[in-house]
C-alpha cells in the first residue's frame, strides 16, 4: 500500500508541516523523510531548539525547512487573511497574532497560504486542538456539509496479500445525524478506494434487518437507505450487526439472499463511541495496524496523530495525508 502512495508522491513531491517540530518521533520521522525525495517535511518552531532536540536524538534533518512562527516574514500576511477568515468573530489583529503564535493555527495557516500542501499534527496536541484550526480555517469542502474522519485498517497476512478495511467516523462527529451518515458513507467509500478497497459498505446497529428496536436502528436503517438512494454504483447493506456484515456464515442466516452482507470491508458506525472503541478492537485485538484518523471533506489534507503513536506511524501517516493532497 505505502509503495503505491510512494510512487505517487515520487510523480508529484509535496511538502508537508509538522506542528510539533521538536517532538522526537515527529524529528525520526522527518530525518527518514528528508532520505528520501518525495515529501519535504516542514517543521514548526525555534530553529535552535529542533536542532538541538534533533542532535540530542542523534536523528540527521539536515537540510530540513523550519518555520518559526515567532520569526515569520509572511506574518503581516498571515495576520491579514486569518482576519479576513474570522471576520464573522469579530477576530482583531491582535487577538488574531497571538493565535498565530500557537503551532497548530500557524500550522494550518502555512496550508491555507499555500506554502505546504499538508499539514500533520497531534503527536502531543489533542485531537480537538489539532482538528478545531483546520474547521476553522481550511473549512468544508464545496458539497459538503461536514468534516469526518476515518480508518483505514490493514492486517498484513502470511500469503502476502494484506486485509485492507475502512471505518467511520471514528473520531469526529460525536453523535451524527442520518444525513450525516451518509456523507461520512461516501467520503468513506471514496477514502477506501485511494487505499485499494472495492468499498461494500455496511451500516452497523445491534439489529439486523429489524431483529431489535430503538431510535439507533431507526437511524442506520434510515441511513443506509438514504445512502443507497444516493450513491446507486455503491453496494450498501444495513441496518446490521458486526457479524452478519463480515462473516457470510452469519450473514446466511440472519440476511439471507443479501450478497453484500457477510462481505463488507467498509463499517459506518452509529456514533463516535462505537467508532472509536470498534477500531482500537480491530488494532489492539485483531492486529490490524491502524492508519487515522483520515479527515475527510476538507478543503486540504491535514491530519491528527494518536498522541500514543511512535515515529513508525508518523512516517506512515505523513504518506498517507500527502498522498491525498
Ligand atoms: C471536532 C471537534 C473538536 C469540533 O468541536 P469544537 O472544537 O467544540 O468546535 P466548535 O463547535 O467550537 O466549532 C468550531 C468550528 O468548527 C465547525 N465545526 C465543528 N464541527 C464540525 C464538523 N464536523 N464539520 C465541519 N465543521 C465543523 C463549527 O461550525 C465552527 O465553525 P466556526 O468557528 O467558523 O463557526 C469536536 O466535534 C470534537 O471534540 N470531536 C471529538 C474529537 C475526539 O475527541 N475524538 C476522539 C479521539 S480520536
């Protein structure tokens, strides 16, 4: 999977910003980065503090491009059109340059001017504090009415050919409405794709096809219609339960005659919670490796880190969320 996006950005090389330029995993990360051609990566922060942190891990970023928000000679700029963004908050200058000293809008601003093409962030911010910029700032995308997220799972198998699954949301919208869920299904279903997946999306509940009741299972079975109704080349299934969308032994015998059900690689959950719990289950128990929170219906790719992540899954996720500049 990583070799094709490799590839991709080999055709076209983009820069990417991180917002915590002196945490180590995200320094390793950069120092494998700049071994490389494809994806530059652009640190936030002090210059003599990065190097310093850098020198102390013993990672090389020689050659790597830092951008001291303290220091910036685009900052009248910057100042300029994040006011012009915040307009309707009545954002003044001031307040706007003291914002701007923060890492995460600075950040996200660099994007927004075009000076990168990718921002990555969360190795110690939270998600909120890495998402909330990018909301703000970057916005929905044209036909959009949310920003979403979701997982892309892969379970490297022994015959070599790997177990690649999406799910969402995951990570953002806490407690989504049906129409919502649709949109999180065919951004979901398009992220999908990019990573190689046929998507067969299920909508999941604790009934199948009316086997229990309840607001919830209204919703996803609403959804799940909704969907289909919108995106008729999509094959969708729902509402149903985890095991009768994955396992065709299930699936033959609570949706009997259903060829989507039992074959699903692409979960839409009900709510966050399930979301979020459902994927560290799939990494922690199943021994997927978990790549996300993927945003999606942004106008720019800019991504979250797990504040647990190692420089590994820094490395990866920088690909991944330039790849989809
Ligand atoms: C994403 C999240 C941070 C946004 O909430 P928030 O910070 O309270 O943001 P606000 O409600 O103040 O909204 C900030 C802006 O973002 C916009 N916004 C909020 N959610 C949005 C969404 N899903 N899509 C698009 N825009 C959104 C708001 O309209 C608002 O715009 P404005 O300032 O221009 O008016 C919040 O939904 C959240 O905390 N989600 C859960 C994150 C989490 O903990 N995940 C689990 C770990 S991975």
């Amino acid at each position: 999977m990583f070799g094709q996006l490799i590839n991709t950005l080999k055709k076209n090389p983009k820069k990417i910003v991180f917002t915590e330029g002196t945490d180590p995993r995200v320094l390793e990360a950069a120092s494998r980065l700049l071994a490389g051609t494809f994806l530059s990566p652009i640190l936030v922060g002090d210059r003599d503090e990065i190097f310093a942190a850098a020198e102390e891990c013993a990672f090389n970023i020689r050659g790597a491009e830092v951008i001291n928000p303290l220091e910036y000679d685009r900052i009248d700029e910057m100042v300029d059109l994040f006011c012009e963004l915040r307009k309707k908050k009545g954002v003044t200058p001031e307040q706007a340059k003291k914002t701007l000293s923060q890492a995460n809008y600075f950040g996200t601003m660099l994007v927004k001017m075009g000076e990168a093409h990718a921002l990555l962030g969360g190795a110690t911010y939270s998600t909120a504090d890495t998402v909330r910029p990018a909301l703000q700032l970057i916005k929905t995308k044209p036909g959009n009415s949310i920003v979403s997220s979701c997982f892309i799972l892969v379970r490297p198998s022994a015959t070599g050919e790997n177990e690649v699954l999406a799910m969402g949301d995951c990570a953002i919208n806490i407690k989504p409405t049906e129409d919502e869920l649709v949109e999180i299904a065919g951004e979901t279903a398009e992220c999908a794709k990019l990573f190689g997946i046929d998507p067969k999306v299920a909508f999941l509940s604790y009934s199948t096809f009316g086997s229990g009741e309840g607001e919830d299972v209204d919703k996803m079975r609403n959804a799940a219609e909704k969907a289909s109704a919108k995106y008729p080349d999509l094959p969708i299934v729902g509402e149903l339960q985890f095991d009768a969308a994955v396992s065709p032994r299930v699936a033959r015998t609570k949706c009997p005659g259903n060829d989507i059900a039992g074959h699903a690689n692409t979960f839409i959950f009900p709510d966050i919670s399930a979301g979020n719990i459902g994927y560290k289950i799939a990494q922690r128990l199943g021994n997927f490796d978990a790549y996300g929170p993927i945003l999606l219906g942004l106008n720019a790719p800019i991504n979250d880190l797990s504040r647990g992540c190692n420089a590994s899954e820094v490395y990866s996720m920088a690909i991944v969320t330039a790849a989809l500049a």
